[in-house]
C-alpha cells in the first residue's frame, strides 16, 4: 500500500490551537482512537477543556476552509490508512451533570455506560438497551444507537449542540432519529444530552442489561477489535445472515476477517489496514448484490482520505 508523502503542518494548525482552551495534538494516531484500531493519523486532535471553548474553535476553522470530524469513543467508525485532514474534535468524557425527576442531563463525551449507571442510581428505568452499547452518548445520538429492545429516540428529550455561532438546545423531535441515523444542523457537535426516563423496578432494569450484555458475550467478537454491525440490516433481514450465506462468515483478507462468531462484525486479527477492512466490505456487498439480490448499506461511518479505488 502506499501512503501520499504528507505536506508540512500549515500555519492553520497553530492558528486553531490558538483558538481553544485543551490540548491540541498535531498529527494524531488514530488507529489507538478507534475500537478496531486501523487507520492513519489526524492532522491535529483537539480534547476541548469544556464545552464553552467549541464556538470559537468551529468559528475558526469554518474561516480558514478547515474541516471538522467529531470523534466520540471510535466505536463504529473506520478511518482511513492516509489518515484524516483537518481537525479530530473529541469532547471530554466529565462535565456538567443534572438528575431532576425523571430527567438527567448527560455530557455528550460520557462513555454510554454511564446512562445506565445515573438510571439505576436515580431510579429510573427505559434504558437498558443501551447499557451494552460502546461509545458515548454524542456518538449514540448521532447513530441513533440501539438494538432490538430500543434505541436512543426513545429516551433522548433533548441535545445540546455547539456550532460556530454558540450553544443551544434542540428538542428531539427537530432531530429526524431514525434507523441508526439523525439529522444533526450542518457542523453541529452534540455537547450534552437530556434524557426522559420513568420510575421503575429497578433491579429488574438491571438484570435486563446484564442478560443483554451476557448475550452480547456470546454472539459478538468482543475480545477481537471491532467497530461492531458493518452494513445496516435490510428491512425484514439480518446483515450477518447474508454475509454468511454468501460463504463469507470467518473470510480474511490481509489482516481483516468477516468474523466467524457474529458475520456483520469484522475484526482485527492484529495490523489490519483500512484497505484490508474495505476489499471485505467491498467482496461482501457484491456477493450479496449478485446471488441474493439485495443492496447492503453502510452501518460503520468512514472517515479520512479515501483512495478512489478504495471505496466500497
Ligand atoms: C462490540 C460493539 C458492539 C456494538 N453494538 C452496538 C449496538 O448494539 N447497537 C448500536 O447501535 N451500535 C453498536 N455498536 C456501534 C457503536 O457502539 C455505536 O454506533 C456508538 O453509538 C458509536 O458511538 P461513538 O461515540 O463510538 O461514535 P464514533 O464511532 O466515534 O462516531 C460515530 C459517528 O458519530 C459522530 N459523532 C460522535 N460523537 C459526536 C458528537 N458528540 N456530536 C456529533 N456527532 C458525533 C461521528 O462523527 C461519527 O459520524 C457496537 C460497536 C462495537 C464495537
């Protein structure tokens, strides 16, 4: 495989570093960042001090043509071998928390995990879907995560989101949550997220995401790197069950393997590269183009520069 040369750090890196409180890291490795640890580095990382300071670092980097990728815990994410141009914005996982009723509000670079944590302390249940999920809350907003027993629409009252022009509140139904996708403003980052949940039993609650995450152990790679479900399932279908049946289950291609354990997972078997990850992507959506007939969307999000020829 060879990497493009890549030019100097231009005068826009000290430039926007300037413009935020936090630690800006130039030329970032992003394969560390990411839960199925493939992929190049970002031209300048940047772990904002607070949510405050993400105004004028969107303001400054909309002015100078400086593209922005908000990156939360990695988890579905798939980044190119030639890295990511720009700027990798990754919020902090504290910040200012709120419990009123049946109402918390969460930071946005908080670990999933942490929803159902706050829950069960405040008595509340309706969120044990999410209690196996990786990634933070930012992340699961913008995917809309969840699984079969509920997802983040469900429970997501409201989001605050930074732009270059300040912080405000979006209520959820502005949102367009639908399968596995919403409809954030243009340059929006999540910076926290208001929940609605209800009273409840809550031991049950939490036997409910110990089964879940039991199960979870069972049917998933969980000790290989992974970004979890690649394709989107097809209405009515399972995206695993195709793989599978078209003979790719435990398939490898240079370091990448179509898991054997759970066909729409793809794993890591140690130095994978982002183009490995992709020719699996690419063999599986022709197979199942060309024998069954249906179109597999992409579940994971690419990020970085992309070779032409590597787009799956
Ligand atoms: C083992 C495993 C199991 C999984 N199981 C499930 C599952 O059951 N259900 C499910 O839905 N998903 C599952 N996933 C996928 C993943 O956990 C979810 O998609 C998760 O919501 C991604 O969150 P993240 O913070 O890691 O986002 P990232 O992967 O970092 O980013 C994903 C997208 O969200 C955007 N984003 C991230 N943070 C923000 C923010 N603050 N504001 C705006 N945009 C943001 C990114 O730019 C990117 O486009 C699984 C993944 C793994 C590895």
């Amino acid at each position: 495989m060879t990497v493009e040369p890549r030019p100097p750090p231009a005068s826009w890196v000290r430039e926007v570093a300037a413009a935020i409180r936090g630690e800006c890291i130039p030329d970032a490795p992003m394969a560390p960042r990411t839960s199925i640890r493939v992929g190049g580095p970002a031209d300048l990382l940047v772990r904002p001090e607070d949510r405050s300071t993400l105004p004028g670092m969107l303001a400054a980097c909309a002015c100078r043509g400086v593209p922005v990728l908000f990156l939360g815990g990695g988890a579905n994410l798939l980044v190119a071998d030639a890295g990511i141009r720009g700027v990798v914005a990754r919020l902090p996982a504290e910040g200012d928390e709120e419990a009123d009723g049946d109402r918390l509000v969460l930071a946005a670079g908080a670990p999933v995990s942490r929803l159902a944590q706050r829950a069960l302390a405040s008595g509340l249940v309706g969120c044990e879907f999410a209690a196996g999920i990786p990634g933070t809350l930012g992340g699961a907003v913008a995917m809309n995560a969840g699984t079969r027993i509920g997802e983040m629409k469900d429970v997501v009252e409201r989001v605050e989101v930074a732009t270059s022009e300040g912080l405000r509140w979006i209520p959820a139904p502005e949102l367009g949550f639908a399968y596995r996708t919403c409809r954030l403003p243009p340059g929006a980052v999540v910076t926290r997220v208001g929940f609605r949940l209800r009273p409840g039993d809550v031991e049950r609650s939490r036997a409910a995401m110990e089964a879940d995450r039991e199960h979870r152990r069972r049917t998933q790679p969980l000790t290989w790197p992974t970004w979890g479900s690649t394709f989107r399932n097809p209405p009515g279908d399972h995206a695993g069950r195709l793989v599978e049946a078209v003979g790719l289950k435990g398939h490898r291609i240079g370091n990448a393997m179509w898991s054997d354990l759970h066909a729409n997972f793809v794993v890591n078997l140690g130095g994978a590269t982002a183009r490995d990850c992709l020719a699996l992507i690419r063999l599986a959506r022709e197979r199942v183009r060309e024998r069954i007939g249906v179109e597999l969307e992409l579940e994971v999000r690419l990020a970085g520069a992309f070779a032409a020829d590597e787009h799956p």
